[in-house]
C-alpha cells in the first residue's frame, strides 16, 4: 500500500507518508531510534497501530509501553507524545476528521 507514496521527512529522524480521503487520513511515522515527538492534543481523534519496534507513549501524563501489534485510541483533545527507545519504530496513524495542516506541509 505504501509503493509510491511519497516520503516527507518532517523532523530530525522522522519521516512520514499520508494517504487521505473525504473524512479520514492515515500516515506511516519511520522513527529512528531515540527519536521523540511533543507532547501535543489535536481536535482529532486518533488510532495508532504499532507496525514495529518499541515506544513509550504519555497519554494525559501516564506513561504507556507499546510495541509490534498493539493499538492506542486517542481520543478528541487527549495529550499524547511518544519517546521511541533503542530501536527503529513504524508506526501507523489514522486520523477523523482529515488533519489539513499536514496537507499544507506536504
């Protein structure tokens, strides 16, 4: 599915793909190692599959353990970030309503 998506590199050891519709967006995170986003909240609401790898997430200040397989939900204005470990981690994000300011980045 991900042939031909473009890759954009969106922070120091993070690349993204997205593919979007109507009401619904859905991106692939590739983290290197040691590589961290924010802590942030977003009126969307979010699932996360972990594709690969290990990550520590903080959602609404408790810190979470992941890893291949397991799916967080995020709900509408949750704060959430997440601090990946030793390894290389995908994640994969989906998103309602669409993110229009990760339309405009791209």
């Amino acid at each position: 599915m991900w042939t031909g998506v473009p890759v954009e590199a969106i922070a120091d050891g993070i690349e993204r793909q997205m593919v979007w519709g109507e009401r619904i967006m859905i991106g692939r995170l590739r983290f290197d190692p040691r590589a961290s986003t924010a802590v942030h909240s977003h009126p969307h609401e979010q699932i996360t599959i972990v594709e690969r790898g290990r990550v520590r997430f903080t959602v609404d200040g408790t810190e979470r353990m992941a890893s291949a397989g397991d799916v967080l939900h995020f709900p509408s204005g949750v704060s959430h970030g997440a601090t990946i470990l030793d390894e290389e981690v995908v994640l994969v994000d989906i998103f309602s309503p669409i993110r229009e300011e990760f339309l405009k980045s791209g």
